[in-house]
C-alpha cells in the first residue's frame, strides 16, 4: 500500500523507507495494477487473512486483548470464519 502511494510511510524505519522507495520506482505498471486489485482482506473456506487489524492495515495487533477484539469483530463481520491470520503484528 505504501509503495503503491495509498498509506505514508513516515512512521517505517529508515531502510523500510529506502526500499519501499526503491519498490515505488521499480514496479512496472502490470504489477501496480494488480497489487492495486487486491484487497486488504481475503477469506476462502472459513479463513480470513488480514495484513493488519480487521478494517485496518496499519493497526498492529500486538497482546491478547487486541486480539480478542478482532475476533469478536470477525465473529460479527464474517459468522462462518474459522480461522483469523493476521499479520502485520511484528513490534
């Protein structure tokens, strides 16, 4: 999203900045139109996957009570979901 010009990156670490620079540059117009396609949530056979917390990508999900929340919302957007995967939980 970043490199695609659709989020900042001001709060990313120097070299994260230099390389999703690199990446804004170098993505040709096939691969930016496709990555602009994909949604920021996937779900198929009662999994969801998520980048970040549901409805948010740059949320980080970081303890248990945040993750409880996001299930609970899964729970009430998506009843059949089985499985949450979310990333973007790094610290």
């Amino acid at each position: 999203l970043i490199a695609l010009g659709r989020l900042g990156g001001e709060d990313c670490a120097p070299s994260a900045r230099e390389t999703l620079a690199w990446t804004a540059r170098t993505l040709g117009d096939d691969a930016r139109g496709r990555l602009a396609t994909l949604p920021l949530r996937a779900s198929s056979d009662g999994i969801v996957v998520t980048h970040g917390a549901l409805g948010d990508p740059e949320t980080y999900v970081r303890d248990a009570a945040a993750g409880r929340a996001q299930l609970t919302r899964l729970a009430e957007e998506e009843p059949q979901a089985r499985v949450l995967l979310v990333g973007h939980t790094h610290a």
